[in-house]
C-alpha cells in the first residue's frame, strides 16, 4: 500500500517522487511513499502540461496572493460596516 502525504518536507527528500497523477503516476510503482505538490502547482501544472509538451518549458513560475485577497475582504467589510453606522 503506498502511503501519500501531503507535507511540504516530503517534496524534497530524494527517492520520495513527487506526484501529480494525471501527468506521471507511473512513477508510484514500487513506492512506499509520494509526495504531491500543494494546490497551486497541481493546477497550474495541470494547465501547463500539454503545453511543456509541444514546447519543452524548462521553467515556470508562479504566485499565489492569498494574503492580498484577505486585505481586500476585510476593506469590503469595513466599508459595508461604516456605510451602516453612518445610516443611523
């Protein structure tokens, strides 16, 4: 039984591959243990992966702005709140 875990540690031990299913579960076989990437690589390579293909990418890069998306929340939300109190 192969045992997946999701850890960031486990992505860069060596003998432990690194798996996104649809592009290389072959590489499963005979292992105890994978590793997968976190969300935003497995999407992006999920996009990326015909592409790397036809073309041969060498590299890619990406950014994820989780934080910024909170901030713009939480502004909303004062502006919503402060348009409430000043109704009153």
């Amino acid at each position: 039984m192969t045992k997946r875990k999701t850890q960031s540690a486990f992505r860069y031990k060596e003998g432990i591959p690194l798996v996104v299913p649809e592009i290389n579960a072959e590489t499963t076989k005979g292992k105890k243990l994978i590793a997968n990437p976190n969300c935003t690589t497995a999407i992006g390579l999920m996009a990326v992966w015909p592409l790397h293909k036809l073309f041969g990418l060498k590299k890619m890069v990406m950014s994820v702005s989780y934080f910024n998306m909170n901030i713009l929340l939480i502004g909303r939300l004062f502006l919503f709140l402060a348009s409430q109190l000043d109704s009153i």
